[in-house]
C-alpha cells in the first residue's frame, strides 16, 4: 500500500481556517476596489481629472496609546516642512454629516471614511503634504490606500506632458509608527489620567484655565491594557501590511522626548532618491553632494598647500606676503565684528592660481574667505570725430574675510 505524498516544502497545507481566511481577504479586496471606484468616479464627476490634485506627500501615523503622536506631531511637521493642521480621521467623522448617520442608527463604514478623507485631501491647503493620524484601521482602507497611490502614478503618467504637468508631482508616501512596549503604554495612560483628574480639579478650585477631556479608560488598567492590544490588531496590523509598499518608518518612542525627537530626525531626514521625481534625480545625480565634497576636505587643503610650496614657492610667497601687508592689518581692526571687505587692485590677484592660494591659505588659519571680481570701465580718451570714447578696463578684487569675533561684554 502506497503513502500519500506529503505536499510540497513550499506549498502550504490548507485548512478550513485558512481557507476562509483566504475567501474573507479576497472579499476585502474586491469591496475595497468597489467602495474606491465608487469614491473615485464621484471625485470624477466633482472635480474633473484635471483636477484630482492629492497632496505631494502623505505622512501615515500611527502610534500605541500613550506613544506621543499629539505631542510629537507638531515636530514632524515642522521637520518635513508641512504647514497644514494634521488630518485626524476620528475628527473627521464628527461632523453634521456623519452625527446623523449615527443618530439614525446607522455605521459609519469604510466608504464614508475613504470618501470624507479623500474630499479633505483636494483642499489646497494639502498640496505639499498632510499627515493622516488614524488611517489606515481596516484592510479595506488599506487596499484603498494602495489604489489612491497607483491613482496619482497614473495621473502624473497621464498628464505629464501637457500643461497640467506641475498639478501632478511624483507622490511620496511615508508610514510613520511611534512604538511603546504595552507596559510603557499602560504607565503611560493611567500617568496622564491622574494629571488630567488633578489639572481640572486644580481648575474647578480656582476658575483659572480649561478642564482637559477625561477618558475613563485613562485610570482604568484592564482598560488601557485593551486599548493598547485594539491598537496591535487594528492600526499596528494595517500600516504594517503596507510596509512592503510605501518608505517605513519605526520610530523608537520609549526613550525621553528629545531622544524620540532625535529618532525622527533621524528616521525623516531629506533623501533626494526617495523624494525627487526620478527624472530630476537621474539630473541632478552628476553632481556631488555636500558631504561627499567635504569627506576628505582637510586632507586636500593639506596636500594643495604642501604642493603650493614645493612647485610654486615664489608665487606661494607673494601671495602670503600680500595677505600679511594688504590684508591682516584691516582683518585685526576688525577683530571684534568677525567680518572684513577689503578692495584690491592689487595685480597678484590676476592670476586664478593666486586667488585659490589666497582662499586655502585662509582657510588653514581658520578664517573663511571669498574673492570677488568687480570690473569698471573707465573712459581714457574721447574721438571727437567719431563720437566714440575709449575706456580702459579697471578690476577691482573685493575679498571678504570671516571668522568669530570677540566675544565682549557690553556694559548696561
């Protein structure tokens, strides 16, 4: 009697379980792409495609109970230079709107979500970026996250060469997460419940200030504790699972407020090849960055000096010679400013080799040094015959040295 093969390593074993799962996903997926569709056609209809200008950037934040998203937010805009007010979806769904769909015993569903969510995001208010605190919670918002992206891709491929091309720029998506352990989220909670029950006692005691909203959850352990796993399997799961996607971020929130700080300068800081439209990247990309101009910057300054004085010794000294008579006598007058202008005429500046020895020489002791060329005509003889005036050509060099002035004290 034969066995029955085992299936394959790589293959698998269905259950039951699995198998619904797998039926239930696929549902999701073809309600997400009903529930957009049905969205998008309406912005359609609305706006025009010409129209449909979603923002450059989109900040997906999500954060554990008590990680900090309302206290660092206001930094992660100003790190990526975002001007408007975060859109946070719970806030979102409390309007007129939504309050009567409620009211009438009705569930506020994933197409009210996608819809209200999408119509906030046309708002020019937007057009640089937004940070969406809240979305996406479900599968269905996810895939609708997904087929927004692939949207604005298409946009950008449809319109780009027409007049319409700036609307529509190259879309940067980042999934931003503010992690704490479910301990630290917990500490966190009941902390800022008992500071929220003292602050609006202190305020019914004195009339002075404004009570801060109380949750019970917030002085309620098993509360904060369900809060905190809701958030694992909801918000944590979903931006998770669009991690494959879009530029992730897992920013480290346990630490102290400058150390989380630190970690999303870290995590956000500018990169030209994930934010530039690859086009203008493939541009710029022949030129060097700073940092690698600067890597081995004192390494050079020594090597050109050192050649300076073993293979141009005369002009190296001519050089040095005019900044010690021309030039430090005025530099040391102006040892309390930092900061000298000298014009020269002077002819030791003619040659472009002088003028980078003048720099590099500067810079070895410490000063910083730019070199100007202002040329003048200056009339020499008028032909009386033929109205035309000959002018000589007057070049005058404007140097401007830069260093930390004294530091004196001022009486008051």
């Amino acid at each position: 009697m034969s066995e029955e093969p085992l299936p394959p390593s790589d293959q698998p074993i269905k259950t039951e379980a699995s198998s619904v799962a797998a039926r239930h996903q696929d549902l999701e997926v073809k309600d997400a792409q009903i529930i957009f569709n049905t969205v998008w056609n309406k912005l359609e209809e609305k706006y025009g495609r010409t129209r449909l200008h979603f923002p450059q950037e989109l900040i997906l934040l999500g954060g554990a109970p008590g990680a900090g998203k309302g206290t660092n937010t206001p930094f992660i805009q100003e790190v990526r230079g975002l001007t408007a007010e975060p859109i946070v979806v719970s806030s979102l769904l409390d309007t007129p709107e939504m309050r009567a769909i409620k009211d009438a015993g009705g569930m506020v569903g994933d197409t009210e979500v996608i819809s209200i969510l999408f119509e906030r995001l046309l708002s020019p208010d937007y057009q640089d970026g937004a940070i969406l605190d809240g979305f996406p919670r479900t599968f269905v918002q996810v895939e609708c996250m997904k087929l927004l992206y692939h949207k604005m891709l298409q946009l950008r491929a449809e319109f780009f060469n027409t007049e319409y091309r700036a609307s529509f720029r190259q879309p940067l998506i980042h999934i931003m997460m503010l992690f704490i352990d479910e301990k630290e989220s917990v500490a966190r909670q009941l902390k800022r419940g008992r500071e929220i029950i003292e602050h609006n006692e202190e305020v019914e005691r004195t009339g002075i200030g404004e009570p801060k909203e109380y949750r019970a959850t917030d002085s309620d352990p098993k509360a904060a504790q369900r809060r905190y796993r809701v958030f694992k399997e909801a918000t944590y799961d979903a931006l998770q699972s669009l991690k494959e996607v879009f530029h992730y971020h897992f920013i480290n929130a346990q630490g102290t407020l400058a150390e989380v700080r630190q970690n999303i300068i870290k995590e956000l800081q500018y990169q030209s090849s994930l934010e530039l439209d690859p086009r203008t990247f493939d541009s710029l990309h022949r030129l060097p960055i700073a940092k690698k101009i600067v890597e081995h910057a004192r390494q050079q300054l020594v090597r050109r000096l050192d050649q300076y004085e073993m293979e141009s010794t005369e002009q190296f000294h001519r050089v040095i010679d005019f900044i010690e008579d021309k030039i430090m006598p005025i530099v040391r007058h102006h040892a309390i400013t930092g900061s000298a202008h000298i014009n020269s005429e002077d002819p030791t500046l003619d040659d472009p080799h002088s003028m980078a020895m003048l720099i590099d020489i500067f810079s070895e002791r410490g000063y910083h040094a730019s070199v100007d060329l202002h040329k003048i005509e200056i009339p020499e003889e008028f032909d009386l015959q033929t109205g035309q005036i000959r002018c000589r050509m007057k070049k005058v060099w404007r140097i401007q040295i830069r260093f930390k002035g004294s530091e004196i004290r001022r009486g008051s």
